[in-house]
C-alpha cells in the first residue's frame, strides 16, 4: 500500500469499523503503507503526494455523500453534498471541478476494481459509504499507473467479512426529514468468509423539490487459500433524486430555499438503478512475488427530466466490463534493489442513449436515438530502485488507447455517426531521500493525459459528438517533505503543472441543467499543501489541512473575450480544515472547521461567490451490556448557522450559478452491535 502526502487520520469519516470496535488502549501511528500505486510500498518513502483516512476513526456520520472522508484531505475541494440528484463532485488539484454532476479527471478504485467507467466518468451513488474503511487519496496526475482520467486517484477500501461473526442495525433521524437505517451482517468458516449490508437513505432536503432516496444492497464473499484470496463483491441500488436547479442571486436574496421555477414546472429530478458484479484474485508468486487478477461487470439504467422542452428528458441502459492485472517481481541487479511491476487493463462500455421532449415532466417526442461506445486498454511497467539505503527511485511508463464512437440511429436530421481513437504515452519519475529514520524528501515528474466523456463530448448542434473536443495534457511537477513518528505525522507539498487543452464546460441559454464542453488552450496550475496529524495525548487528536491554489488560464479565448490571466472557475484559492478529538473509555467527541476562500463562478471571472466557513460537531458513547455494544450518537452540521452555498454551477448561461445550503441542522442515531 503505498501513501504518500497528507495523513489525515482524524478525517470525518463515513462508519465506524464493525468487527473491530474501538478501544481505550493508546494510540500510537504504526508506519503507513500505501497501495495507491498499486504496490504496497513505505508512505514515508514513495515520492509521491498521498493522504490516507482512516473511516474508523470517527463515528457519528450522516453517510450522505464522500464529502466527510474528503473533507480533510488538502487540495481536495468538494461541492454538491446535499443535491443528491447531481452527485459529489470533488476535485483534487483542480480535476474534476469543470462536472455539473458527478466525477471527472479523477480515477476511483473500490477494492481494487474501477469505479471509473472507460470513458472517464465516475457515479460515487453505487458506493455503500458505511461500508468504507480507509480511502488513499493520490493527489496529482496519475496516468502512468491509472491511464485515462487519473489527474487524481481515490482508493477506496471498504469492510471484509470478518474473522469474529457480527451483526448490528443502525437507525438515524434528522432536522430536513433525513431518515437512514442500515442492517449489516457478516463472519467466516473455515476459509469462507461472507458479510451482507443493506443501507437505505431518505431526505426532504433543504430547498423545495430535493426529496431524495437512496436504497443499495452489498454482498461479499471471501475465499482464502495457500496460494491467495479470492473476493466476490455484488452491489445493487435503486435511487430517486428531484432536482431544484441552480437560482439567481436575486432569488437566493428572496428565499433561499426555493428551487428553480422551471425545475419545478418541468419536475426536474432522476432515478437511477444499477448492478454490478467485481471479482479479484490476490496471489503469491515465486518466492516475494505477488499478482493480482481483477474483473467486474454491470448494467446501469438511468433517467431524467431536465428544466427545458426541447430534449428534456435523457434515458440509457448502460452495459460495462472490465478486466486487468499485474504482476510484481524483485530482483537485484547491479548492486541494487529493484521492485518492477508490469500491468494491462481492458474495459468496455456500452450506452444505449435516447432523449425526448420535456412536456411539463411528462415524455415527448423521441429526439435523439443513438449507441455510445467506449472502449481503453492500457499497459504499464514501474521499477522501485533501492538505490542506497536512504535514496529511493521510481520510474514508470505507460500507453493506453481510448475509442469513442456514435452509431446514431436518429436519421430524420441525418448520419452523425462517426469515432474517434485517443491514444497517448505517460511517463513519471520520482526520486526520494530519507533525511533520518522519521523525514523524507522527494521530487517527482509525470505525465497525464484525460479524454472528454461521452456525455461530455454531445453535439450542442445535435445528434452524433462534437469532433472538436482534444483530450487534455498535463505535464507534473512537484517536491515534497514528509515526517512520521509515533505520534506525529506532516507531510508538504509544493506542485506546478501545465495544462494543454483543459475542457471546460458551459451551458446554452434556455438549456439550464446542461452542459456542453471546450478546450481552454493553455493553463497553469500551482500549489502549496500542508496536512498534519497529531497524537497530542492519549485521547486527544489534532488533525490539519492547508491548501493554496494559484490555477490561471495562459491562452484562452472565447468568442471576442480574451480570459488570459484569469483564474480557473470553481475552485477557491485557499482551503483550510480543522480537527479536535477526543476519545476515552467509551465516549468521543469531534469538532472539526472548514474553511474556503472565495471563488469565481465563471471563466470571465465577473462573478466572484464568497468564501465561507463551517463547524460540525459530533458526540457518541460506546456502553456495553448483556454481550452487545450500544452506541448513541448526535451529529451537529454548520453549527453556528452560516450561509453558504453547497454548489455553484459554473459558466451557466442563465445565471442560475447558486445552490445554497443549509444552515444549522441536528441529526441523532442508535448503533446496536451482537
């Protein structure tokens, strides 16, 4: 496992681990290691940027969205939390900020197997959050290990099936009619281990038009053998989300929590349901040799009513597979220590795509009927060089090819099929110093290149794909310092990357909900970040986060406007999080802060959205009696009651740039572990 930068123990994570209660014993930092860059590896000495959260260290969650285990990660900026029908949308170091739904330019793994579909986009609705358990957060261009869409990776880690048999149920209730109960079970025989989890989610939201349910179910079997493991995990959900649209800013100065008028008359809202089948084989080679097998399949179906007529309502069934593997070999050539792993990945994605009028919320006229197709493979090879005993090498290369094609069977307004083959070459190479048993320093360069979507890549002019979108290319550089001890670990980063044609999205008058895309010439992004975890007692915990983003626009034009010299929308220029701690026999209690600079809600960078900042508080008690173990919780968002907004979409035409969010809310549950 590898990580790298920013350790955020203290992070609000999404569950408490189940088969593992917590403990009164002190807490000391064992020595992290990483998986992130597929090999498990020492985080003190990759040279790379990594965080690592820990979901067990925090308990009271609501488990509406990622946002609590990425909330202290630096240079991760996460919007969308409580408008369910857009999804997160996180970024790190700026990728993924250009989505009006869902995640772009970053790479999601779940238990080793893609989230990310071929195309590079990823829906985070398929993720049971109260089954994750620790998330690797790789910040900064991926591509030689990851391929396509990885300026970022999130490696998630979730709950095995147990040694030791369980079962709890955990009910929840809240202020905005949020509702949640989950039942999970699990244990092992012999060398099968199985655990079943049911969650189910409902909310009113906090504007008008945001009622949202949520249902998933998850089953995982283990099988474990002299030779390896073999993990089968199924996942199946079926969700329903209104959407109330983005408002002006006068509509925000009348009544903040009315959704758009539009959004309304036409019943803007979605549903989704979806199935999904992963199975991985992690074997022992020759001697210190490992490998691993992977390969999932799926099936997707999704709708929806967008706040316009003319194409208003999208359906497609969605078909998706994948496959891949790797193998890791040690050897010892001239004098040093190398650690080469070499990999593949094939995946396929099938879209059966159609849209039709928006009648006021009720189905029109077919208006485009077409098959969406996206095929990537991709091969790797990396080699860790022990060079001395303090001066450690990594160096790797990559090439992938993505094919994008439209069979469009729409023909009243013509043939607009046609495809397109993105292939390129990736390279990264860093190199680390161990200063003394506990700091390390390391420089690293890489190369990372993201293809559009095939949601990204539709024709504002109509059916068939706008030809003229290019993938983007992105040349990293960054240093870094980081330092573990037993009770302490801080990690810096200091980063610079050139962009050649970042995609950007915008909206069309009268069409707000969706967006279309264009490259931005050139950009430049730089940065600064600093996180800190510290053991400051035996019950009491200091997390830290500090993130600076100087991201500007060096050619751009739109039309007649020049945005030279402006700063990437959507992202703040500063982030700063907080966190408090404490722990001890059987009570706990977090206060953490997070704060965001202000940031613009356009390219022209003439509306400016102020910054913000907001407390949480969460509290529980651990009793245990007649063999099982209660826990009373009480969850406090926004304590203090500020006003903000929890999204902003941007370059949106029609002004409607603003979601706010809600103020102070209170929400308390009960978790009964047997």
């Amino acid at each position: 496992m590898v990580t790298a930068a920013g350790v955020l123990l203290g992070a609000n994570a999404g569950a408490l681990n189940a088969a593992q209660p917590r403990t009164d014993e002190t807490l000391e930092m064992a020595p992290l290691v990483i998986v992130s860059p597929r090999t498990s590896t020492r985080w003190l000495s990759t040279p790379a940027a990594v965080s690592v959260v820990e979901a067990n260290q925090s308990g009271a969650e609501k488990n509406l969205a990622l946002q609590g285990l990425l909330a202290s990660v630096p240079g991760v900026f996460s919007q969308n939390q409580y408008n369910l029908a857009q999804g997160l949308r996180p970024s790190i170091r700026g990728y993924g900020s250009r989505g009006n739904f869902g995640v772009r330019g970053v790479r999601v793994l779940v238990d080793g197997v893609p989230l990310t579909m071929p195309d590079g986009q990823t829906e985070l609705d398929g993720l049971d959050l109260g089954l994750v358990e620790r998330m690797e957060v790789l910040r900064g261009p991926s591509s030689v290990l990851y391929g396509n869409a990885a300026g970022g990776v999130l490696n998630i880690e979730t709950r095995q099936p147990p040694a030791t048999p369980y079962s709890f149920f955990d009910l929840s209730v809240g202020e905005l009619g949020y509702q949640r109960a989950r039942v999970e079970t699990g244990g092992t025989a012999g060398d099968i281990g199985a655990l079943l989890a049911f969650n189910s989610t409902q909310s009113e939201g906090y504007r008008d038009h945001a009622k949202a349910e949520t249902n998933s179910l998850t089953g995982k079997l283990s099988w474990f053998s002299d030779y390896g493991r073999l993990g089968i995990n199924f996942n199946a959900i079926d969700n329903r989300a209104e959407d109330p649209g983005g408002l002006r800013a006068s509509e925000v100065a009348d009544d903040r929590g009315q959704a758009a008028p539009n959004n309304l008359r036409y019943d803007a809202d979605e549903w989704i349901r979806q199935q999904r089948l992963s199975a991985v084989w992690d074997g022992y080679g020759a001697g210190d040799d490992e490998y691993q097998l992977r390969s999932y399949v799926g099936q997707r179906q999704f709708g929806n009513s967008l706040s316009f007529t003319n194409g208003g309502q999208t359906t497609f069934d969605r078909l998706f597979a994948g496959m891949g593997g790797q193998y890791s070999h040690r050897e010892e050539l001239l004098g040093m220590s190398h650690k080469f792993t070499g990999g593949f990945d094939l995946e396929v994605q099938r879209d059966d795509r159609r849209r039709y009028d928006n009648l006021l919320g009720e189905r029109g006229d077919e208006t485009l009927k077409q098959d969406e197709n996206a095929d990537s493979s991709g091969v790797f090879i990396e080699d860790q060089i022990d060079l001395t005993d303090a001066w450690q090498a990594t160096l790797g290369v990559r090439y992938d090819r993505v094919r994008l094609s439209v069979d469009d069977r729409f023909l009243s307004d013509g043939d607009n099929s046609g495809s397109r083959n993105l292939e390129d070459w990736n390279y990264s190479a860093g190199l680390s110093y161990r200063l003394d048993p506990h700091q390390s320093l390391y420089a690293k360069v890489g190369t990372s290149f993201e293809t559009p979507t095939i949601s990204e890549l539709a024709n504002p002019n109509g059916g068939g794909f706008n030809s003229s979108l290019e993938p983007v290319h992105t040349l990293n550089r960054e240093i870094g310092l980081k330092g573990e001890w037993s009770t302490l670990r801080y990690d810096v980063a200091l980063f610079s990357m050139k962009l050649d044609d970042e995609l950007v999205g915008y909206s069309l008058p009268g069409e707000s909900g969706r967006n279309y895309y264009r490259n931005a010439g050139k950009s430049r992004r730089d940065g600064l970040e600093m996180s800190l975890s510290w053991q400051m007692a035996d019950a009491w915990r200091l997390t830290g986060a500090y993130a600076y983003s100087r991201f500007k626009f060096d050619d751009y034009q739109v039309d007649d406007n020049d945005y030279h010299g402006n700063s990437l929308a959507g992202i703040p220029r500063q982030t700063l999080f907080t966190e408090v701690a404490y722990e001890h026999e059987g009570n706990y209690a977090r206060l953490n802060m997070s704060a965001y600079d202000a940031m613009y809600a356009n390219d022209a960078n003439d509306v400016e959205v102020s910054g913000y900042a907001l407390t949480n508080l969460r509290i529980g008690k651990l009793i245990k009696a007649g063999g099982q173990t209660w826990e009373p919780y009480l969850g406090v968002d926004n304590l203090f009651d500020r006003e903000y907004y929890d999204n902003v979409r941007i370059n949106d035409a029609n002004s409607r740039y603003y979601e706010p969010g809600p103020g102070r809310t209170v929400y308390t549950g009960l978790r009964v572990t047997f």
